[in-house]
C-alpha cells in the first residue's frame, strides 16, 4: 500500500473503515502492519479531527472508542468494480488474474503492477511474476 504514490493517512484510514467499524488500538496495529509508524496519540488526535469535521462517525463502547464511515454509502474505487466483474464471470483465481491484468492493462495503456490487482480483490499468488526491486 506504501507504494501509492498520493496516498494520505485519511485514504488509509477510510479504506480500514470501508469493510467494518474499528478502534484506535485496530487501526494502529493495521497501520503499523501495514508500514506506517505513529505514535498512537498522533493517530487518536487525528480519528478525532476527522470525526469533527463529520467524515467519521465517533462511538464509545467501554473501554474504547469505535470509528466508522458516517456516510453508509460504501463507495467503490474502479479496482473494487472491475473485481467485482471478473469474480461474477469465473471461479478460476488464475482465470482471475489473467482477466484482470488484462483488463486494467487495457484500460490504463501502461504495465500493470501486482499491487493493483491485489487490490482488486483478486489471489495474486497465482500470477507467475517476479517482484523487482
């Protein structure tokens, strides 16, 4: 995820929040998982600014606090749609992943990267590609 070139803390975060409803301790451990390091005061200062200014909905469930999408209406970035599409048109994951690097390579006229399908919800294990660093 770190590769994303314009990606901000709030895309993380609301990304975290599209599938379910998390605490602070969630989120700083998918984070840190994920390879961004802060300090969890820094984390909380920053759910309780985004749930000011009404893009996240602030919950307290003793001990902690719960954070998820105000808006319930889960919106869908074009990797999650063309997944969706291929999932609905075969149960083969290699079939899978030839369609969706073939369709993203179509629609964007560029090489594709492993990482793009991954987040199309598709098995990247069963692409024979080699990671070049």
């Amino acid at each position: 995820m770190i590769f994303e070139k314009d990606l901000t803390l709030k895309d993380v975060i609301l990304k975290y929040l599209k599938e379910k409803e998390e605490s602070i301790s969630s989120l700083h451990r998918k984070l840190e998982k994920d390879g961004f390091k802060f300090h969890r005061l820094v984390l909380t200062g920053y759910l309780k600014a985004l749930a000011d200014s009404g893009i996240l909905k602030e919950q307290n469930i003793k001990p902690s606090k719960v954070y998820s999408i105000r808006s319930r209406e889960k919106t869908k970035d074009i990797y999650e749609g063309i997944g969706e599409e291929i999932k609905s048109m075969t149960k083969d994951e290699k079939e899978r992943a030839k369609l969706a690097v073939y369709v993203l390579q179509k629609l964007f006229h560029r090489p594709i990267f492993l990482e793009e399908v991954r987040r199309c919800g598709i098995d990247i294990g069963s692409i024979p590609a080699k990671k070049v660093v």
